[in-house]
C-alpha cells in the first residue's frame, strides 16, 4: 500500500510537504510512510481516499481503478461504516475490498439469476421498501 500511496502523490503531481498539509501530516510522515518505515494509519488511508478521489479498494488491495467515481453518496456510507461501530458491516466492507474483477462477476450473476426468478411485483415491492 505504501507504494500505491506514493503512486497517488506522484500522479497528482504533489510534493510530499503539500500532499502531507491536504492530509494534516507532516512532510517526514509522508517520506516514512512511502519508504516503508512506517504504515499509514487507518485515518491516513481514509483522509487520502476522501481529500483526493481514491478509490479505497485500489489503495488498500491494489485492485481497481486508482480514482473513485464521484459518487458521493457511496463515499459518505462508506465513511459512516468504516468509522462506526457495526463490526458485521465493517466485515463485509473489507470483504469487497478483496473482490477480483471476476468475484464481482460472480456477484452480478448471482443476484441477476436472484431477481430473473421474482415475479415483477415482488421486484417493485424490494425497488418501494429501499427508498423508503
């Protein structure tokens, strides 16, 4: 991850003194941080998705597209769940994070097969209570 967050500065075109203020670090914590000498807090790796638009998937796992869609709503639950207290959302949060490109393939098809065999009805009623 640390490389990645490295790639993330580099890509953004930033020194590491201005990368670290936009964070609320310092410069030295910036350098420790894409030397390996020091991992980035949990705090650090969401100030760093949050600040620039990084996909936390991509930063945590490698896996995906560096920049999030600008989706803020996605980005506001997130953020509500990593930092509450609900351990079983956390749990499945992390557990999409490792998902391959074909997991969520997988995924897709499975809850496509789900909602091919409800009547349209039963697929209204599901669409009603969500919005609620």
């Amino acid at each position: 991850m640390n490389q990645r967050i490295k790639e993330v500065r580099r890509s953004l075109g930033l020194s590491q003194e201005e990368f670290g203020r936009r964070l609320g670090i310092t410069k030295s914590a910036v350098s420790r941080i894409e030397s390996s000498s020091n991992g980035a807090s949990g705090q650090t790796v969401k100030s760093i998705c949050r600040e620039f638009n990084i996909d936390y998937g991509w930063l945590t796992t490698g896996q995906g597209e560096m920049f999030a869609e600008n989706d803020d709503q996605v980005t506001k639950l997130v953020d509500t769940v990593l930092a509450g207290e609900n351990e079983f959302a956390r749990a499945i949060f992390r557990g999409f994070a490792q998902f391959s490109a074909e997991d969520w393939q997988q995924l897709h098809s499975l809850i496509k097969k789900f909602l091919d065999g409800m009547k349209p009805d039963e697929v209204n009623t599901l669409s009603a209570s969500n919005e609620e």
